[in-house]
C-alpha cells in the first residue's frame, strides 16, 4: 500500500476510536440532527426494498342515466357483504375503481342496482401502481348475467348489458381461470406507516438544519423549487406531451419498475422503450442510473395519490430540494447558490422527468465540496487538519455525487472532468500557464474524441499543424510541471490524495460498468445490438438506413458524412449557435414557447456582464485566482464544443439543455463573492436580478403555455 492510502487508513483508525468523544461533544440539536437523518434513511431503504403492490379493481363503464355498482370479492372462501364496496357512477363514461382486498383473488361479482339503465362495459381489469400496469380480468363480450343479459340489437363488439324489468339481484359474475395474488407483500397499514415516518424523520432532519441557516439567496432558491412544483403537477400528463421526450424517459424509468441491473439490449422488456421514441432509441443504452432511482422511488411518491407521470416529475423535484438541502448542510458559501438563478432553463430542467436534473445536481454539490477553499475535502488533500467526521462526511459524499456522475448523461462528463481538474488546481495551488496547458489537452481530447478525422479534414493541414503543435507543448509543460511536483513531499502527498479520492470515486462507477458489460459479453457486441434494435423499432421514416440516405435538408442525422461542413451548422436555416443560446436562456415545450428576440438580447448582456463583474471581482480582491478561472472558462468552452460536434457527427440538436453543465462550471467565479460585506450588497443584487430576469421568463412563457 503506498504512503498516502496507509497514512489515510491510520487516521481512519484514529477516527472511528475518538468517535465516541466525537459524539459526547455534540449539541442536543446536532444529535437529534443526526439521529433523524440516520432514521430517514433506513426507512427510505426499507421502503425501496420491501414487497409491496398495491392493486385495484377498475371497471370502465357508460350508461344513460347515474347509478351503482356493488362489486364482490371471492378470495377463497365464497362472496360475503364484508368483502364488498359500493360505487357510484355517472351518466356518460366512467372509470370505478375498486382497492381489492389482501390475498389470492379467485373471482370477482358485479351486482347493478335493480331497475339501473342498459351498461355498456368496455374494460374490467386489475391496475398496478400508478395505472401502467393493466391486466384484463375478463372479456366484457364473454360475460353472461344473471337477471341480466348482452343486448342483441347493440353493436357487436359492444358489450350492452340490459337490466331484467323484474330484476331482483341482478349479477354479472367474472370467475378468474388462474387466481391472481392482490396486494401482496407488506400489509398496507405497515407500508402508510413506513411512509409517513420517512418523511416526518427527514422534515424534521431539514428544519433542525434550516432554523440555524438564514440566507436570503436560499429563500430565492426555494422560491424557484415553488415553481418547478407549479409546472410540474398542473401541467397536462395526457394527449400530446409538451416536455421534451418526457415519454421516453418514462418508458426508461418503467423498465426499472421490475429490475435492478442494466439491460441488455435485446431484452424483450426494452421493446416498449424502443418503440417511445420514432428513432427507435433507449436512454438505457447508456451508463444512466437516473431511471433506476426514478422506478424505485416512484412507489413512495405514488402513496400521495401521484400516477407513475406525476410520480418521476416529484423524482426531479425531490432532486432539486435535496439538492439544496445539501447545499446548507455543507455549509455552502452563499455565492454557490447564484448560479442556480441564472437561467429559467434550468428550471425547466426539474419541472419534468428527464436525465439531466440528477447529474446537474450531482454535478452541483461535488463542485462546491471540491472547492471550498477551507472545506473538509480541501483540507484533506492539503493535509492540513484532521481526518474528523465533517472530512469523511464531505468525502463520501463527493466520491458517491462523482461517481454517479460518470453514471449519467454523456454531456455531463466534461462536467466530471471539470470537477476533477478544478479540484487538483485548488488543492495543488496550480499556476495559470498548467490551467492552460490542461485545458487545451482537454479541448484537444474532446475534438479528437468527437470529430477527430472530420475536423482534420474541414481545418487544413496548416491549421492542423498550429493545434498540433499547441497540444504537443501543452503535453510536454504538464509532463515538467508534473515531474516537479512530485519532487515536493508536500505536493506528492497531495497527488496521492488526489489519485485516492478519485479511484473511490470510480469505484461507485464500476459494478454498473461491469454488470453491463456482463451483459453484453460475447456477439455481436452493444453498440451493434443498439443498431439492430434502431433498424427495427423505429418508425419507418427514421430508420437508420433510411435517415442515411435522405438529405441534409431533410435530416440533421450524421451531417458529417452527408458532406456538411462544420461551418454550415452556423449559418442561416440551422444557425446551431442561435437555437442553442435561445434554449439555454428560456425555450419551453418542444421548442416551441419562446420570448422575445429583445428579451434573449437583453438577458444575454446582463448575465455576461455579470460574469464578467463576478470574474473582475474576484481576481480583485485575490478571492479568485487565475487558474480556477481558466478552468471553468476551458472547460465550458469543451463543453460547447462537445455539444457543436455531436450535431455535426450524429444527430442536429440545438438545445441549452445539452450545455447546461455550464450552470456548474460558473460556480467558482461566484462562489467567494459574499465573504466581504460589499461583496454581500452587491452580488444579492445581481443574485436579485437574476431572478426577475428568470422568474419572468417562467412565469410570463412557461407558465401560461404549460399549465
């Protein structure tokens, strides 16, 4: 074992016997803190590990005129008064439903009042939670009643049933050819009680915490959590959907209502996720863990009477309130929370299901624990404290928010990259020509990576030879910087603490990495499952041999070997760079509700201008150093250039949502802005302003069209 790894395991000994002097110094309030929290958390995992299935009888019916419906259960020992409920209907259609009792259902009775109107039944089944999961109990068309018969004159594939005029006790009795387990598992008393003593334990938990951390601009944060919960439960989750690819993303997450591992590609479940999209795609074909935690959390949101919709867009808010609770537990300096204002986009992001709310905010909070300069994590890899509970918490958190990260969204990655450089910049004190040196690696990589032999071509040999050279000095100065530092004893321990917390953080990454490629070992290999699968679930007109053979004006699919070239992506009818700032500053819907060509004018010089007041004021009062600002800068620039190749190579996609990372990378330019009191005044201004300008994007487009 090196030096580092044996150093931090010895003060980990050291840790876990002074825990007991650890907690004998805390305060009652942090106690009963950490007592709730430890609580909440068991309850949560009890409730994502338990059986439990809640079901529900539903009867589709129309009639003429209003009326009742008394339905028996047989489950097992014959019909009774006790095991039966009485429904109301109404004139026109009608959907009843019915909780069935706990146990094995052998048979089902349908009992209408006597003298009740003809009944059409259209549909009899069991429902599952949330009302995806349908299962027909029987065919109306095949039932025969009692008192009661299929009217003769009606339609045919109409089930008409009329009521005898001396009817008594009419029945129309459903016998199940296989009996069907209902509500199994926990008892539902047990599993309501679960339930709410998850949530009291962490409500509490929250309080404790927010009661002793007054801050104006977590206010506004919370404010703009309002709003996302506006958007997300009013806005229609029937006929057509008005948020981008919200479909598919719940088809994704409904693959994971029955398994925990990654698919295989070819799975016959996946068939309903390939056919949500007209491309025949899956988000699933990626690492992206963002449907497993939506399924599994959706059966605790469903308690509150959400449908499986509703269920994955309170997933994204619950992500964005945690997110924020994060934010106060590690004691986030008040700059952390600007960026967050700064575009309504963002907003937009967790008002819906989709797989760019998780890694934001996993991208979020391990930005600001790798870089508070006097944070845990800081002084861990600087060697400059103990290895106390606060550094452990701060470390667990950040290798599991970074890990997870390498788990989501591709165009999240130069996010992860992003954390990993600035974190070493900080914490080796990196000078601003070996900031530079590494982002124009990075920005080679990401060309080379994106576009590589299509770049070479469409740059020109002396162009090629200028970038060339570029990536070869920067290689060649990473490699001295690099050989002197690990000639420092100081600087080699922080390297290897560096190496160590990143290792970890693989480390959440891997048995997701392995279990897919378990997978998908031997033929014909993924990425050719994935083709197979496109070829033959998508929608005619989008099949990939089709998509190839249309033109560029027809389909922005691979643009590069249609013979585009790059600088074509910017001119007018696609104009890339357009479509994308618009959508990165407030477009809703399927890019269809936008502002005002002036609103997007004006919004755009405010937020540069405050960058680059931020910028200014930080390397002014030395509260920010030049090579963190030349990460974020380079890194953001990666980013769009990652987003700008993958339109160009795969599929035209002008959307802000692709770039939002660089919400994330603006963190540190905003970060220290509060700890003077002019810098207090003057950034809760600009946080002010940010707001409005965002807030009435929201509330004056995205609102009044979505709600």
């Amino acid at each position: 074992m090196n030096q580092p790894a044996s150093s931090a395991a010895r003060e980990a000994r050291e840790l876990l016997k002074g825990l007991p002097v650890w907690y004998a110094g805390l305060s009652v309030h942090r106690r009963l803190q950490g007592l709730t929290l430890l609580v909440a958390g068991l309850l949560l995992l009890i409730l994502l590990v338990v059986p439990y299935n809640r079901q529900v009888l539903v009867i589709d019916l129309e009639s003429a005129q209003p009326g009742r419906l008394q339905v028996y259960f047989d489950m097992g020992q014959g019909l009774s008064e006790a095991l039966s409920t009485v429904k109301r209907y109404q004139t026109g259609p009608t959907e009843l439903r019915y909780e069935l009792p706990r146990g094995t259902l052998h048979g089902v009775r349908i009992d209408p009042d006597p003298g009740a109107a003809p009944i059409v039944f259209t549909h009899i089944g069991a429902v599952g939670f949330g009302g995806r999961e349908r299962q027909t109990l029987a065919d109306p068309l095949q039932l025969d009643g009692v008192q009661m018969a299929r009217d003769s004159s009606a339609d045919p594939e109409q089930a008409r049933f009329l009521i005898a005029a001396d009817a008594t006790d009419p029945q129309l009795a459903i016998p199940l050819a296989v009996p069907m387990q209902s509500n199994s598992g926990v008892a539902p008393a047990t599993w309501n009680l679960l339930w709410w003593a998850f949530w009291l334990s962490l409500l509490v938990a929250i309080s404790l915490q927010f009661l002793r951390r007054p801050m104006p601009l977590l206010a506004l944060a919370l404010i703009v959590l309002g709003l996302c919960t506006a958007l997300s439960m009013f806005s229609p989750t029937s006929g057509r959907s008005v948020h981008p690819d919200e479909l598919l993303h719940d088809a994704d997450a409904g693959y994971f209502q029955h398994h925990w591992a990654p698919p295989r590609m070819d799975a016959p479940d996946l068939a309903t996720s390939f056919t949500s999209s007209p491309y025949g795609v899956t988000y699933l074909s990626e690492w992206n863990v963002v449907y497993l935690f939506a399924a599994k959390t959706s059966r605790i949101f469903g308690e509150l009477g959400l449908d499986v919709m509703l269920s994955y867009r309170a997933f994204n808010l619950a992500l964005f309130a945690l997110m924020l609770v994060g934010l106060v537990v590690i004691r986030a300096p008040r700059g952390s929370y600007i960026p967050l204002l700064i575009t309504p986009q963002l907003w937009y992001v967790f008002s819906y299901f989709n797989g760019d709310a998780l890694p934001f905010a996993l991208g979020m909070l391990a930005t600001v624990i790798a870089l508070m300069p006097e944070g845990p994590l800081q002084r861990f890899l600087q060697r400059r404290g103990p290895f106390d509970a606060a550094t452990l918490g701060h470390l667990l958190v950040f290798c599991t928010c970074l890990g997870l990260l390498l788990l989501s969204k591709k165009n999240y990655w130069p996010v992860a990259a992003f954390i990993a450089l600035s974190m070493s910049v900080v914490a080796l004190r990196l000078r601003a020509l070996l900031a530079s040196s590494l982002v124009v690696l990075l920005l080679a990589g990401v060309a080379a990576n994106g576009a590589g032999a299509g770049l070479a071509a469409a740059a020109g040999s002396s162009l090629l030879t200028v970038v060339g050279i570029m990536a070869g000095l920067s290689l060649l100065y990473c490699v001295y910087a690099a050989w002197v530092l690990l000639r420092e004893s100081h600087s080699r321990a922080a390297i290897g603490r560096i190496c160590l917390t990143l290792a970890l953080s693989a480390a959440v990454a891997v048995p997701w990495i392995a279990a897919d490629a378990y997978k998908h070992r031997g033929g014909p290999g993924k990425t050719a499952l994935i083709e197979q699968q496109r070829e033959r679930f998508a929608e005619p007109a989008f099949k990939p041999s089709v998509t190839r053979t249309l033109s560029a004006e027809v389909s922005g699919f691979k643009l590069q070997e249609k013979g585009v070239q790059i600088g074509q992506l910017l001119d007018a009818p696609k104009e890339w760079h357009v479509g994308t700032f618009r959508s990165f500053f407030g477009v809703y819907g399927y890019m269809e509700y936008f502002d005002t060509e002036d609103a997007y004018r004006f919004v755009g010089w405010c937020v540069l201008g405050v960058l680059v007041l931020a910028l200014g004021w930080g390397l002014g009062t030395r509260t920010l150093s030049p090579a963190p600002a030349i990460t974020s800068v380079g890194c953001g620039l990666a980013l769009v250039l990652a987003s700008f190749l993958h339109s160009w190579t795969y599929d035209f996609q002008p959307q802000g949502r692709y770039v939002m990372g660089l919400v994330v990378m603006m963190v540190p330019l905003f970060m220290r802005t509060g700890e003077s009191q002019w810098g207090r005044v003057l950034f809760t201004a600009v946080a002010l302003l940010l707001f409005v300008l965002s807030a009435a994007s929201f509330t004056h487009i995205a609102l009044p069209h979505l709600v």
